[in-house]
C-alpha cells in the first residue's frame, strides 16, 4: 500500500475478512502456556502501575491469587495486508468471556475478588519487519484499535466493590493500563528476533485527520436527579454544552462551552494523528454544571467512514443506549506525512488547534556501559523545547546485557509553527537511576537537511557509551 497513492485507494484497500478457525484452535491448544505467560505480565506490569495510580489505602492491593481461567479468547473477521513499510498486519475481533479466579489483596482493604473478565474489540497485529532468516519475521506489536469494551464480575465475597468507588476506580484503571500500552497509536511489542532494528520494526503513522466540530442540533437538557431535577422544573434548564472528541489513544480534545443554547455552534478544529483508517472519532457531549458535569448524548464514527462519505456527516447521539435525537455536525480532512522541508511551513497549517507536522524519535539502544551490573539502572531521556520523554528504566536479570540494553521506545512529538520557529536542539541523555551520565544535541537544522529530513545512529554520549537514535521530521500534505 504506497501512502502518497490517492485516499480512496487507501482507504478501500481491504480484500474483505476471513473465518479464524484455524487461529481459534491454535489459541485453544496453546492457552494453558498463554494463562501463565499473561498471569506473569499481569503481575508484572499492571501491579506497579495500580500502586502508583490507585488512591489512597487502594494503592496498596496486590495480586494474590491470578488465573485467567480455562475459556481462552476467540477471534473472527480476520484481514490481513502489507503495511507501507512491508510489514504484515493482521486485524481481527476478539471476544472474551473469562472464567478467572483473580484475587487482590491489601493492608488497608478487603480482599477483592475477580471472577470474570469480558472483553470485546478489534485487534492488530504488525508483523515486522520481515526478514530472511527463520522465523522471518523480527517481532510482532499488538494493539487495540480503539478502546476495547472491557467489564469485570467481583466475587460474592466483594459485592461490597461492585457497590462503590472500589468498583469504579479499578476499572478505569484497568482501562488505563490498557489504553497506555496496547490501544493506538500503543503497541505491545513481542520481540521474535533479538537482533531486530527497531528502526526498521516501528510502524510510523499514516497522517493526521483535521477534525472541525462545526454545530450540535436539537440538544436537550439532560435528565437529572434529586434536587438538580426539582430546580429543572422550577427554572427552565437550557444546556451549556461542550464537545469532547477522542481518536484511539491520544489525548483527549474539547471544544470551548456555548452557553444556554440547544444548537450550539462551535466551528472549532483540532488535529489528530491517525494510526490506522479503521480507529474511531468518538464525540462526547457535556452539559457544563458547577458541581458535576451531565452527559447529553455520545457518538462515532470511523476515520474511514467519513472520509469516504465525503469528509462531512451528521453524527447521530445516543444517551445510554437510546437515540435522542440530536447530531453533531463534523467536517474532516486527511493529511499524508511527507518528508519535505516545505510542507512543515506549509499555510494550510498555521491555524489554531492545526499541526504543521511531526517529529519522531525512536530510542534503540545504548551500549558501552560501565560499573558495576547491579547498580546500573539505564534509561534515555529526550528533551524538544518544552517536551520532554524518558524511556523504561532497565535493571539486571540473568540473561540481560546491562551494559548494552534495548529500550525499543517511540516518542512521537506533534509539530506547531511556534514550535519551528523557535527551534531547539534534540537533547539526547543517558541516565542511571536519576543521574545524568551522558548528553548530546542533534541540532533542528541537522535533521531537517538529513536524508528524508532525518537522521539515525549512534550517538556518543560520553564516557565510552553510546546511544543508538533515529530523529525524524515530517511536515502535512492534504490527500487527494
């Protein structure tokens, strides 16, 4: 698939879905290997996570128990086709109703017990890059689409969670593990070849879709509760209503609050990096309250959709599960990311909420390290201006390289024209623990007259060490 092709070719560039038989029955065989590897990556990785983000006494809970339950995932609709890189990505549904014997413990809680997880979504798999040697493919990334549906059962024992704060605040942290690793633009990256450049691995965006939110109509107040819905009928209640736009995994936008109206026109625009066709446009419609806001009604609609619908629709709201009758109107462009100067100063992207491009920086590796293994604790940290991103901190383990680890990590920094304008160098820095060991400064000028407005290497850093970086720069094209 060439992504300077026209749009339409792009967009429609699917051979259909196939049955995932085959795919169910290796799942099934392999799901007793496939219980211990997630119980251990659950333990793993979302333990320290719900330490450092559940509140209170909750940041305490620790798994005691953990077993996914002999029900293994099943999958349909499966595409598959070459990415513009030459990798192979496959897309699929998933579904998955576990019977799971989940237990978490904590000083300050009651034991809280999970006997079901449900969830529902569309899955890619990236197989890239290809190679030559067995098993031909260098690693594999997974990822959600969009943001899976996900729903837990607490035990009997627990019933006390599914009643309370306890309830909730584990869920949207789970939602949030999920969403910070393995939804779009987010890959889980399963390495099959240790060698594997990951500047051949990492799958760039496919470009930016410019969204204007142009007007709601027919918006009825929300219905409210308790004292809010007496006051309703006393005083006639007109919403004062926002938008709040998402797409996969990147951050959240929202429109200015139009007050007292029930056709509020905003004509506000945003841009939004696009990792595959398929991810959604979700728009969430707010009545701004004093003391808590009021949902009004929710809709979406695919980037592929409304492309091919012309880049214009009228989005239908729902307010838990039932119609109300009111649409938003939404305007959408498509841009490429091209590797010319010229586009990142381009006028058709210096308006508010507009990018004029994006800078890529993917951190390889490090090697060349010194002192003693088990008090080294390498990381990189990339500083842009005012952005600033640090890799995973590695540590040793038997059968790691401590002194030449592999961090494998993209930071993808969307591009302003304040931003060009005052450029600064790319700060590349080698830390162990907190303590910087090493720098170097790419300057903008390097990148943006390197090959295809980049450049990648091995940089020194100091000390013998070195860090293995690619920095790249691409400006907006609007697609035909």
């Amino acid at each position: 698939m060439n992504n300077m092709g026209p749009l339409a070719d792009m967009l429609t560039a699917s051979g259909g879905t196939e049955p995932a038989g085959f795919l169910n029955d290796l799942v099934a065989q392999l799901w007793p290997n496939i219980n211990v590897a997630g119980c251990n990556m659950a333990k793993n990785i979302v333990e320290p996570i719900l330490a450092s983000t559940l509140p209170g006494p909750l940041a305490n809970l620790r798994f005691v128990k953990i077993d996914l339950g002999n029900v293994p995932m099943r999958f349909s609709e499966v595409d598959t086709h070459k990415t513009s890189s030459g990798g192979i990505q496959l897309e699929m549904d998933v579904i998955w109703e576990s019977k799971s014997d989940i237990e978490l413990d904590g000083s300050m809680v009651p034991k809280i017990g999970i006997e079901r997880v449900h969830v529902k979504g569309r899955l890619s798999v990236l197989l890239a890059p290809l190679t030559n040697v067995i098993p031909c493919i260098g690693a594999a990334q997974v990822a959600f689409i969009n943001p899976p549906k996900i729903d837990l059962d607490f035990t009997d024992a627990a019933n006390i969670a599914d009643l309370g704060v306890v309830s909730g605040t584990i869920r949207k942290t789970i939602l949030g593990v999920v969403g910070g690793m393995a939804v779009l633009p987010n890959r889980f990256l399963v390495k099959l070849d240790n060698s594997s450049d990951w500047f051949k691995t990492y799958q760039p965006h496919l470009g930016v879709v410019r969204l204007t939110i142009e007007r709601a109509i027919g918006i009825a107040g929300p219905k409210k509760k308790g004292a809010k819905r007496l006051l309703q009928k006393i005083v006639k209640d007109v919403p004062d209503c926002y938008c709040k736009v998402n797409v996969g995994a990147e951050e959240e936008w929202r429109t200015s609050t139009k007050k007292n109206d029930h056709d509020p026109e905003w004509n506000e625009t945003h841009d939004f990096l696009v990792a595959d066709f398929d991810q959604d446009i979700t728009l969430d419609v707010q009545d701004d309250d004093l003391d808590a806001d009021d949902d009004i009604g929710f809709g979406s609609i695919s980037i592929k959709d409304i492309l091919l619908d012309g880049g214009s629709k009228e989005i239908a709201l729902s307010h838990k599960g039932e119609k109300t009758g009111a649409h938003v109107t939404v305007h959408a462009k498509f841009f490429h990311l091209v590797s010319e100067p010229a586009a990142l100063t381009a006028s058709e992207s210096q308006g508010e909420g507009q990018l004029s491009g994006l800078a890529t920086v993917l951190v390889a590796s490090a090697g060349g390290l010194q002192g003693n293994r088990d008090e080294l604790s390498p990381s990189v940290k990339v500083k842009w201006g005012a952005k600033e991103f640090r890799t995973a901190i590695k540590t040793y383990s038997p059968g790691t390289d401590i002194f030449n680890p592999s961090f494998d990590q993209a930071f993808r920094i969307p591009i302003t024209m304040g931003m060009i304008n005052s450029a600064a160098s790319f700060k590349i820095s080698l830390l162990n623990k907190e303590s910087e060991t090493g720098a170097v400064e790419i300057p903008f000028e390097d990148v943006l007259n390197g090959q295809d407005a980049g450049v990648a290497g091995d940089y020194d850093v100091g000390n013998g060490a070195t860090v293995r970086v690619s920095v790249s720069l691409k400006g907006l094209q609007l697609a035909k």
